[in-house]
C-alpha cells in the first residue's frame, strides 16, 4: 500500500468516525488538489465537503500521521490565513491536550479513534 493510499483511507476512516460521532456526513471531493498556494505553504491532501444544517462546508485536508503540539503549530503556521479554504487537520488519535492546541490556533481537526476497532 502506497503512502498516498493510506492517507486517503485514513481521510475515509476520519469521515466515517464522524458519521458515527455526529451524524454529519462528509465526503472527499478532490484529492491531491492543486490550491495555488505559496510553495512554502502545507499542501493539502484532499478536499472534503461536510454537510451541516442544510449547507455544505469544504475543507482543506493534511494527512498526519502523529498528532503532537510541535507537529500542530507547524501544520497551522504553514497554512496561509487567507486561504480559500480552511485547513483541517486529519490523525489517527489526538490526545485532549492537542485537541485543546487546535482549538486555541484555529484549526479543524479531525481523528479516527471512534471508528477503528
């Protein structure tokens, strides 16, 4: 399995968790998108749409494989605040305390813990 194959799978994992934690159905739109950000910026994996309260919302995906505090604030500083899209983070776990550090940076997330066994 290629890495790109697995970051997709965990993006669908991700989507699927929140199904079974929300109700919300989201689902991938474009992978591997080309934004036209700046070279130094994080370039997203995917494209996903959500549908919540009768509006669709789309965001930028990066894949991570380990969710930790350093990881996150890079993440979010190489992201450009007036992007398109808002950036949100996919993981396999994120601990409370990391969770916390994307709420307080402003940046989405999204992990797969509810949805593997």
């Amino acid at each position: 399995m290629t890495p790109q194959t697995r970051q997709f799978e965990l993006v669908d994992h991700a989507l699927e968790a929140l199904r079974l934690t929300t109700g919300l159905i989201g689902k991938v739109v474009a992978r591997e998108p080309r934004l036209g950000l700046p070279k130094d910026a994080v370039q997203a994996d995917a494209i996903i749409e959500i549908e919540a309260e009768r509006r669709k919302h789309r965001f930028a995906v990066e894949v991570k494989r380990a969710a930790r505090v350093e990881v996150v604030a890079q993440v979010r500083a190489r992201w450009p605040r007036k992007a398109r899209l808002p950036l949100l983070l996919v993981t396999p776990f994120m601990t409370a305390h990391v969770a916390e550090r994307c709420r307080a940076l402003g940046l989405f997330f999204l992990d797969t813990a509810e949805c593997l066994p």
